[in-house]
C-alpha cells in the first residue's frame, strides 16, 4: 500500500488589525462540490477587547453589523470591547463557558481540548442554538463571532458552520489549527509564566493541534451521524437551511 496523500490547505489569513490577531473569514474556503463559500458573512475572531478606533473602522468596512461575544461574564467583565467605539454595530453576550479562560479557580481544568470540544456539544447545545439563531437575524450583514483567543469556544461554533457548507475535514481541521500560530504574540508570554509557575503540563491549553479537532469530529460522527443532523437537532430544518443558504450561494 502506498503512502498516505496529505491534502495541503491554504487557510484563511488574519485581517490586518493591530490588536487582535486571530479574526479570518470563513468565508475564504470551497466546500466538497467545488463550490466557493461566501466571504463577508462570518468572522472567527479572537478577544476585541484591545482594539483601536482604527481597527473597529476596519472591522466596519468589511460590513460586521453583530458581534456574538462567547466569552463568560467574568471575562467580559475583566477585558471589556469598547461599544462606544463599535458604534452601530450589534452586541450580544451568549457565554460558552471553556473552563480554561472562563476558570474562576474552583473549576477543574478540561483533561484535552478535544475533551472540552466534545463536552461544549453534548451539552452546551442550547446555547450554540442561540448563538447560530442570533445570525439568522440578519442575513445579509457580517456576523464576528469571538471567545478570548478565537480557538476553543469560537472553533466549535466555525467547524459547525464549515461543516454545514460541505466543507471537507481536512480543511476544517487546518482552519483550526492555525489559530496557535496566529495568537504566538499573546500564547508565547503565557506559555513562559505557566512554566515558570511549574504548570508547562497544561500549556496544551494554549495550542490547536490537529488531532483535537479531527477527535471532535469523530465524535459527532459517532454520535449524531453528522454536523447537518447535529443541527437539526438543535435547530429546525428551515433554520439549518437558511443558515446553509449564509454561507453557500446555492
């Protein structure tokens, strides 16, 4: 038997902000049928809580009418966006909560991402329904989704998205295992203090390694048949299609 073919897939960049470091479109990838996604529909971000007037002008030219902001309450708290500066641009918190960077302390920490993955889909379901209703609200608009570092919390919510639009797995496991390397400027320095503090045991918490997401996907196909039944599970069929219909324009 021959080698195993590794598919090389070109992700999506970061736009060009200067305090956030992880915002990319998902919009950027063609599905299975050779079909292009919509670009300008959806943005997978990090925390905007450091952001410039002039990197929220930017985030308004590229079109973004709503932010969904998935981080906890506590965290949102402690590095809050700056509205005033947002504008016009629609607000909401719906908190999904990681155990990594909404950890108050008295929580265990998540034994693998991929772990974590899984447990935000069994039984986080509620809230990612809120989360994709909130999009439907607006069709035509930019929806940015964030949590702290655009990796966890918001990688669930753009693998449910990419696997929607018949995107192959590969890339959605490229399109996650990026944001590590994007978010080196903040993860680096955090990495070095856990370290020194004698927790290096937990800096996995800080990467986006292939696997997790490949596992994550396994799950759901063990477990639900597929992102699409997943779905509608959560959602009604309408709903799914109209959410399919944001990023696909078939």
């Amino acid at each position: 038997m021959g080698d195993k073919i590794v598919k090389i897939v070109e992700t999506a960049k970061p736009l060009a902000l200067k305090n956030a470091y992880n915002v990319r479109d998902i919009g950027y990838y063609c599905n299975r049928e050779g079909e292009k996604l919509k670009e300008g529909h959806f943005l997978r971000a990090d925390s905007l809580s450091r952001l410039t007037p002039e990197d929220w002008q930017a985030l308004k030219k590229y079109g973004v009418v709503s932010i969904v902001d998935l981080r906890s309450p506590e965290e949102c708290t402690r590095e809050p966006f700056d509205l005033q500066a947002a504008g016009d641009i629609f607000y909401d918190s719906i908190p999904l909560f990681d155990h990594i960077q909404s950890n108050d302390g008295t929580q265990a920490f998540p034994r693998s991402l991929h772990a974590l993955y899984i447990h935000l889909l069994d039984h986080s379901s509620g809230q990612i329904a809120v989360v994709l209703r909130n999009f439907l609200k607006n069709r035509e608009g930019c929806h940015l989704f964030n949590c702290t570092a655009g990796k966890d919390r918001t990688g669930v919510i753009a693998m449910l998205l990419l696997g929607l639009a018949d995107v192959d797995e590969e890339t959605i496991v490229a399109d996650y295992s990026t944001s590590a390397e994007n978010m080196e400027p903040v993860f680096a320095g955090q990495i070095q203090a856990m370290q020194k503090a004698g927790h290096g045991a937990m800096s996995f918490l800080l990467k986006s390694e292939p696997e997790d997401m490949r596992l994550t996907l396994a799950h759901i196909h063990h477990k639900y048949g597929s992102i699409r039944s997943y779905l509608t599970g959560i959602l009604s069929e309408d709903e799914v299609d109209q959410l399919r219909s944001m990023l696909v324009a078939s």
